[in-house]
C-alpha cells in the first residue's frame, strides 16, 4: 500500500508588481507550512519523494515544512488540471512508498476528490467539497503502483487542515 499526500500551498502574499508565480509566502503562510510539516512527520508515513510546482510559494511551502526527501520540480504542476498532475504522479517510480505533491487549488481538490474510492471516508469527502484551504492535506492510500494509479483508484481516508 503506497501514500498519496496532496499538499496546498500555504497562504501566499499579494505584493505589488509580482506576478502570480512568484508570489511569496506571507507571514500567515510561513507559520502554517511548519504545522503542516509538524502533522506530516507526526500522523503520514515518511515521505519518500515530493513533486512540487514552481512556483515561489510552492517552493517555499516545501521549505518551510523541513520534509527532507528528493524533490522534483514541475512547471506543469502550476495552472494544471488534475489529469495533468494524474499523469506526473503516474510517472514516480516503485521503489516510493510516499509521495508528497505541493500544488494549487482547484486542482488538488479536484484531483483527491477524482481520485477518491468507493471505500472513501465520507466525512472527508464533504469537507473537501466544501473547502481546500491553504496549507490543507489530504491523505489518499494507494493499493497499485504509481504507474497503475486513475480516477477511483484510491482511497481518500484523511485531510488535515493546519492551523
């Protein structure tokens, strides 16, 4: 059984002349991507590998939550859809247990909620619809490769919202 962590970006910053890819983390964001990190290590399995976006604050959420595992950086994961982001996970290789991806909203809703069972927690299932805030995680266990990984594929047994 493999682990499927799909992360939101911490809340992010609106500074004047930044374009939406480089916006930073703001103050609020920088204190939730550590409580994130906090609950990764405490209530998931080590994380094995992550996928990430490129954009600033994806890649200052990583940072900030201490999660020490080989990162791979993707463009497409920024303005992508959940089948984009499907086919970048269906791309990580066996030998990861658990695999962390940094996105951003709606896609990673879409993507647990996509990806989510008929075994699926429904509770969970109903908070995602309702919200997926920033800095918010859900939990996906994967009983294939990542390879074989597709809609339905999965079942959605936690989310954990950091506050």
């Amino acid at each position: 059984m493999r682990t499927l962590l799909l992360l939101r970006h911490a809340k992010s910053d609106y500074p004047a002349g930044v374009g939406d890819h480089d916006r930073p983390l703001a103050a609020r964001g920088i204190r939730e991507a550590g409580l994130a990190g906090d609950w990764l290590r405490a209530a998931a399995p080590p994380v094995d590998a992550v996928l990430c976006s490129t954009a600033t604050r994806t890649r200052q959420t990583l940072e900030r939550t201490g999660i020490d595992a080989p990162v791979r950086f993707v463009d497409r994961i920024y303005d992508a859809t959940p089948g984009i982001v499907l086919t970048e996970i269906n791309g990580v290789a066996d030998d990861v247990g658990t695999l962390l991806v940094i996105g951003h909203e709606p896609v990673m809703s879409g993507l647990a909620l996509g990806l989510a069972d008929d075994s699926s927690d429904a509770g969970v299932l109903a908070e995602i619809e309702s919200k997926y805030p920033t800095s918010a995680l859900a939990l996906l266990r994967v009983p294939t490769t990542w390879q074989a990984l597709e809609l339905g594929g999965a079942q959605l047994a936690g989310f954990h919202i950091p506050r």
